[in-house]
C-alpha cells in the first residue's frame, strides 16, 4: 500500500523492542516504538510483559538455595596452598 | 549469599584486580573468598546451562576454581580475571558436556541454528490482506491484572527456569549474566567473547522465549 | 516557553516510569532518568494527538529548546498547571469526532446512493456507525477497508465509553486510525498532514490552547 502512515508495526516493535530497551536505537527509531505504544494497548501490554519477564529473571538468584560448596571449595584453596608453599 | 540489589562480579578497578591476583599468588585465603562471592552465583549459573545436573555444574564449577588457582601464576591480565575465569568454565563445562553424553535437550544441541528469526509466531499479527497488516490479530494480555502472588509465586518462577533450560546454551548465557546475575552488557561481551550486536541478538531470542513461555503458562490456568 | 506534556497517572513519564516534582519544580534532563538523549521531552498543539495519555499539562521549558523528532526537546521543564479539561470524556468526544471524520473519508470511496453509503451518511454518533459497521454487505476491497477502518473507529469510541481508564489509548489511536483512512481513502500521503491539522486544531478549541 502507498500510504504507509506508520513506520513501525506490532510484528516489528517484538523484533526490535530488545533494541529498544538497551538503549540501541537512534532517536528516531525511539520515537517510533514509543508513538506506537501510544496508539497499541497490544504492544504496550507486550512491553510491559517483557519488563515483567526481566523483573522475573532478576528474582531467580534470590530463589535459589545457599550455595553447598564453600566448605568443598575452601578445603580445596587450602589443600592448593599448603602443596604450593611445600613446592617453594 | 549475594543480595539480589548487587550485581555479581562488576569488575574492579585495574589496581583491585592486580592486588587481588597478587594475594592469590601469595595464597591469601581472604581473597579467594572475595573472588568466590564474586563470582560463584554466575559461575554456576552459566555451568547449568552446559550441564543439566546441578551436581555435575557443581563439580564443573569446584574443577574451575582449581584451575583457577593452579593458573593464577600464569595469568597475564590480558584480559579480566573475571574474563579469564569464565572462558575456563566455559571450556570445562563444554568438555564435561560432552562426556556426559549431554542429556539436554534437543533444542540445546541445535545452538542458535534451530532458530527461524521471529520471535513470536506470525499468526499472532494480522496478514497481509488486512487491513493493519502487522499488527496484533490476538494481542497479550494486561500482566498488571494478576495477582501478584500469581505473577511473582515460586511456581512462576519454576516455569521460568524451566524456560531457560530449554534455551540453546549461548542464548542461556547471555540471559543468565545479564537478566538473573545482572551483569552489564560489556562484561557479557568480554566474558564470552562477543560483539555487542551479537549479544543483543542473544539475548533478544532468550528473553522472547521465556516471554512466550510465561505468556503460555500464565494463559493456561487463568481466569478472567 | 510555554508547552504541553502528557503524563500517566499521578505526573509519572509514560516511557520513564519517572514522577515529575510538583509544579513550579524544574527538572532537570539529568535527573530524569531515561529519557531521550537526556532531553525532557514536550509537545506543541500540533504534536498533542500522537502522544495522548491520562494526565494533560500546561509546561514550561528552559534552556536550548529543539524540536525533534514530532516533539519538543528541552534541557529543564517544570510543570505549571493540570489542564483539567482533558479528561476521559473528552478523550471520548474526541475518538468520536475522529470515526465520524473516517466515516466522512469512507463515504468519498463507497458508492454514492448505495445502501451502505446511505446507513453511514445518516450516522450520527459512533453506536450508530458501530452497527452499520457491523452488518455490511459484500463490498469491493476499496469499500470494505474504507467501512472497516470506520467500524474500528467506531468501536474505539465504545471501548473509551465503556472503560475510562483506557480512554487515552482510545483516543490517540482513533487520530491514527482517521489519518490511515484519509490517506487511503484519497490515496495521498498529505492527507496524514490533513487529518492531524484538523486534530490539532480541535484540541486547541476544546481545551483552550
């Protein structure tokens, strides 16, 4: 169609959003995933979705449990230092 | 047990790095305690998505830090400390994974090639004969109307590292760095030797399939 | 200068997630957190239909002030007053007068005397243009996309009605929709620059601008 009022599409704003959120676009590229979350409930609920995920993301680390092998590893360092200072 | 506020692993200044190598060569356990807390979280992070079994990411990780030791004469500071440690996780855990016969799953042994470039499929978005063509035909949904036990509860949280494990390892990576130990997209870069742009590809694939997946499970057991 | 800026609720920048200070506090571009280039960002009437959100303000900008990219870029802005007449029923009037206008571009590419052009000429409101949309007959492709563009529009001024908070996206996304059926309907670009004219100046006379 010759009249492409719009630069950017739904199906193009998931391809770049990325982009988008590292601050990788130049700012007109800005500009136009912006003007068109404006106008897209779909696209918007999209950006939010992915903020949503990278929140989730962050929250794994505190979900996991203690770490088991500081004994293991510190039993290591020193069995390595003592064969180290033995060596010279 | 690092707080999730605090990145692991931001790099030290030159001087920190250099008096921290120094004290390993001296045998200085303090610092390998620091270099263990820095680090360890990650470590096993990115091990896991090599190594299914978190016991065998386990070992992979104590069999780093040995080499680690065992090399810290040697290093040159060519690179970062934190470079040079996970470029030797990355070679062991890669060797182990195929000793191990590797039990992840297909999508893993593909790499990035079993990727087909969209990141959602095309018959979310209306076609060429319509009028929006590329816009949503079946839009997501408001995330902001569940409630919050559902969207942060440990069951969302299972799918989500389910999600991961399904991901081929260098998207794996590059998300467990950035998005789960939120390390800056330069220290990704250098710790596993990518261009920017490549990373962000990387990453763009990872995090559009979590989203997928999460959009997936969030949908099935919704109510209105 | 004097400007314009549209907020979320509660003076939060719809793409920084940032809450501005009270009015008469300036911002500075530095404290404000992602925001284009370290700009603050604002609108002339002209620029006020494609940014649509809750909150309308009256601002003012300090320092160099550009225009870029379809809006106002300035070192410091503070706000100085809530233009309150920009609520969710006048994002509704608004989205309404935009499907009557789409409706108006439809009726150049239908037939003159057909049934459909008829039912459409003799709507009055965004309802009425809601079931007319909803019951065509078969249509050539020219025609069918012209009412459909209508219908859709129409059905934006509905939603608008029915859930206020999501008015503003209602609202701006009908001045899109309008602009995308002018230019189609006329097969001409400059009929964009037509459509927000006509936005633009009946935002300045509804809000007093």
């Amino acid at each position: 169609m010759s009249t492409d009022v719009e630069h950017v599409t739904c199906r193009e704003l998931v391809e770049i959003l990325t982009d988008y959120l590292e601050g990788a676009l130049d700012p007109a590229g800005r500009v136009e995933i912006e003007r068109h979350i404006v106008i897209c409930r779909g696209c918007s609920n999209y950006v939010e979705q992915m903020r949503s995920t990278i929140d989730l993301l962050g929250r794994i680390a505190a979900d996991e449990p203690a770490e088991g092998q500081s004994d293991r590893l510190l039993e290591m360092f020193r069995q390595w230092q003592a064969a180290r200072s033995d060596g010279g | 047990m690092q707080p999730v506020a605090t990145p692991a692993g931001r790099p030290p200044r030159n001087e920190d790095e250099r008096a921290l190598v120094a004290a390993l060569r001296r045998g200085d356990e303090a610092a390998f305690v620091a270099l263990v807390q820095s680090h360890g979280v990650s470590l096993q992070h990115v091990a896991r998505t090599f190594v299914r079994d978190a016991a065998v990411a386990e070992e992979v990780v104590q069999e780093t830090w040995l080499a680690v030791l065992n090399g810290i004469d040697r290093f040159e500071g060519r690179s970062s400390l934190k470079t040079w440690i996970f470029q030797i996780l990355s070679n062991r855990a890669r060797t182990r994974a195929v000793r191990e016969g590797r039990s992840a799953p297909f999508s893993a042994l593909l790499g990035d090639s079993g990727d087909d470039g969209a990141t959602v499929d095309a018959d979310r978005f209306r076609g060429e004969d319509h009028r929006w063509v590329g816009h949503w035909a079946a839009a997501p949904s408001d995330w902001s109307h569940l409630p919050e036990q559902t969207l942060l509860g440990r069951e969302t949280l299972a799918r989500v590292r389910d999600a991961i494990a399904t991901l081929p390892p260098r998207q794996a990576d590059v998300l467990v760095l950035r998005d789960v130990d939120g390390w800056e997209a330069e220290e990704v870069c250098e710790a596993l030797g990518l261009s920017t742009g490549n990373q962000r590809i990387l990453l763009h694939r990872a995090r559009s399939k979590v989203r997928a997946a999460l959009e997936h499970y969030l949908s099935e057991g919704a109510t209105a | 200068m004097i400007a314009y800026k549209f907020l979320r609720d509660g003076r939060v920048g719809p793409f920084s997630g940032m809450r501005w200070p009270e009015t008469g506090e300036w911002l500075a571009a530095a404290d404000a957190g992602r925001t284009c280039e370290g700009r603050v960002h604002a609108c002339r009437v002209e620029d006020l239909a494609e940014w649509m959100d809750h909150e309308l303000w009256r601002v003012e900008l300090d320092g160099d002030v550009a225009v870029d990219c379809g809006k106002l870029v300035a070192q410091r802005g503070r706000l100085v007053e809530r233009i309150e007449a920009w609520d969710a029923e006048l994002m509704a009037q608004f989205a309404e007068a935009c499907a009557l206008r789409a409706r108006d571009a439809a009726l150049t590419v239908l037939a003159t005397g057909s049934a459909t052009f008829e039912a459409l000429a003799a709507c009055s409101n965004a309802v009425e243009l809601a079931a007319v949309c909803a019951q065509l007959p078969d249509l050539d492709a020219r025609e069918e996309r012209a009412a459909g563009y209508t219908g859709d529009a129409a059905r934006h001024v509905i939603g608008a009605r029915a859930a206020p908070a999501t008015a503003p996206t209602h609202a701006a996304v009908n001045g899109f929709i309008v602009a995308h059926a002018a230019a189609f309907a006329h097969d001409d670009l400059a009929a964009v620059a037509g459509e927000r004219a006509w936005q633009a100046d009946w935002l300045a006379r509804r809000l007093g601008l």
